[in-house]
C-alpha cells in the first residue's frame, strides 16, 4: 500500500508485527481450519494449542484486517480471505510461503542499526545466509515444498505462453532450469506431439516426476538431472526454453546454438528484464534491497531485454522479437514477464 495519511504511516511502521499475524495464520492454516465450519475463539485455541487469551487477541487483529469475520457461532473467513487466499493457492503454497518471508524477515533485523555497515546484514548480525542449493540437496520437504510452490503459482503464465506460443512443428522441447516442468506440462497439453526434457538439479527433478505423473503426462516428459551451465547437454531439439532462470550469457547462448538446437531450431527466453541497466524490474525490487543486505558491495547492473538481444546476436541468433506477457490477475508473480523470441 502507499500511504496517504498520518495513520497509514504508523500502519506500515507496526507492519511486522501485522506480518508476523498473518504468516502464523498461513502456517497454522486457520483459514482452511474455518474454510467449511465456524469455530469459536475457546475452540480455535484449544485445536491450535494456543493459549486462549493470546488467541483471542490474534483472532481480533485479523478480523481488523478484514481477514476473518466474527459471529454468533464463532469465526470464518471473510469474503476477501476467501477471494485472495483460500481461493488462489493451496495451504501447503500459502504456509511455504509465510516460511521462507520469516526467515527473510531476518535481514532486516535492526535494519536502521545496520544499514551503514559495509558488510552483510547477515554478517552484522552473527548470523549465515541460508544455502538455498545447499537446501535443495539436503533436505527433501524443503525442496518439494518448494517446488511444489513454484508450479502453483507458475500455472497461470504458463497457460499465458502456452497461448502466446506457436509449436506447431516442434517435437522436441528442452526445458532447462524448467523445475517440476510446469511450462512443459501446459504445451504438452496443448500439442499432442510434443515432448519435452527437463533439466535441473537431482533433487527438484525427481519431485517433477511426481507432480508430472499427476498430471498424466509423464510419457511426454522427462527429466535430466544436470547443471545445465557446466553439463553437457542433450542434442537434437526444435525448440529450448530458459523460463525465470535468469542465465543470459553470450557463452550458454551459443552453447544452445551451435550444439544443441536443430536446424532453424529456436531459443525462447521468460524472465522478468531492468527497465534499466541501474533499476530493478519494479516487482524485483524488494528482493533487489534484500540481495544488497546480503551482498553490498555487489555492483549494480541489471539485465535489460536490449542487453538479451545483443548477446544473443552475438551469439548468431537472428531475428529477436520481444513480446510483455499479459496477465490475467494482478497476482505480483504474474507481472513484469517478458517473452524473447528468437531462431537459430
């Protein structure tokens, strides 16, 4: 929210603590708790192992929030709870989601004491980083979790490029760094023809292969377990996909075209791209100012689409041509996206 008035400024200088009530509802799930019945503030606290009195008061800041509504037969979600919450991603997405923004919410601990410092928040406060491959290999709820997030909330760009898109006469799809192959699964479901690789770590993969027999479609996918910057990579495809991967070198461009894509093969490229060399995309910028706590003296040059497109004609690809994905909701994971196009 932008603030306007006096209140909506002290509003947003309590927000960690309004944060903190609303990421413990995702964690305990209470709005699916209350999805289908009313609960009163005794049972809530007693199903939630919740002191009453602490409960009591939690239940009344979301219900200031417009979050829940309370009734003579106990609490329930409010139309806006159900509208944004309970009907646009799973308890599971939502709780993964209100995890890993505590975790963050650590950077800016004593933010103002340690703004100036020219090291690390971390670092200033005797504390690591999170190893975020190093979670990936190590510790397999995370990464289903976490993979499992990504495919929900890609679903709706990926039935966005699965329109904008036109496969016919591609059979063959390399999907690096593609995840649970949740950008394959919407083509496959609109080409019959079509197969697809994915390539991304071990760990990620053989939660794709859950999620893409769930779907029915693993006959059509398959999954590649490699490090798809240093690997070799497999041959022979009509079209590569590098989707929110954020990998834009001249050297893996080159790589695509001279040994892996077929004759008159193409690259397509999805990512959210700098307005300028020096500006983040606007729904990057906070994690912009986070990565600066974690890495300050890291120079600032962001990746614009001009930057993709001279690289790669350097790299002999021809005819670039540059499309913004358009959105169906104003969900902050849908916006920003832009499609690169372009032909061995």
């Amino acid at each position: 929210m932008k603030p306007e008035t006096t209140e909506d400024i002290l509003e947003l200088m309590n927000g960690h603590l309004l944060s903190a009530v609303l990421g413990t509802a995702m964690e305990l799930g209470i709005f699916w708790l209350l999805a289908d019945q009313p609960l009163s503030a005794p049972e809530l606290a007693r199903s939630l192992n919740i002191p009453l009195n602490r409960c009591y008061y939690w239940l009344q800041i979301l219900c200031k929030l417009g979050l829940l509504e309370e009734s003579g037969e106990g609490y329930t979600p409010s139309t806006v709870a159900r509208e944004a919450i309970l009907n646009v991603q799973s308890q599971d997405t939502w709780a993964f989601q209100a995890r890993e923004d505590r975790e963050l919410s650590l950077y800016v601990e004593n933010l103002a004491l340690n703004i100036s410092k020219p090291m690390s928040a971390w670092g200033a406060s005797n504390r690591s980083p999170a190893d975020y491959f190093g979670q990936l290999e190590e510790d397999p709820l995370y990464t289903a979790g976490f993979t499992r997030k990504l495919n929900e909330i890609h679903r709706s760009l990926a039935e966005q490029l699965a329109n904008m898109l036109d496969l016919r006469g591609v059979k063959r799809l390399l999907d690096l760094g593609g995840g649970s192959g949740v950008m394959s699964f919407a083509l496959l479901r609109k080409y019959d023809e079509l197969t697809s690789v994915v390539v991304d770590v071990e760990s990620v993969c053989r939660v794709g292969r859950v999620i893409a027999a769930d779907h029915k479609l693993e006959k059509r996918i398959t999954y590649l377990a490699a490090d798809f910057l240093r690997d070799e990579l497999p041959v022979g495809f009509d079209m590569v996909m590098l989707c929110d991967v954020g990998s834009f070198s001249e050297t893996l461009f080159r790589r695509i075209r001279d040994d892996v894509l077929n004759p008159k093969g193409r690259l397509v490229i999805v990512d959210k791209f700098a307005p300028s060399r020096t500006g983040a995309p606007p729904s990057r910028l906070l994690a912009a100012f986070l990565t600066s706590l974690e890495s300050p003296a890291q120079s600032i040059d962001y990746v614009t689409t001009e930057v993709v497109q001279t690289r790669l004609e350097q790299a002999g690809f021809r005819g670039v041509s540059i499309t913004p994905v358009p959105h169906k909701d104003h969900l902050p994971w849908n916006i920003d996206w832009t499609l690169l196009e372009t032909q061995k």
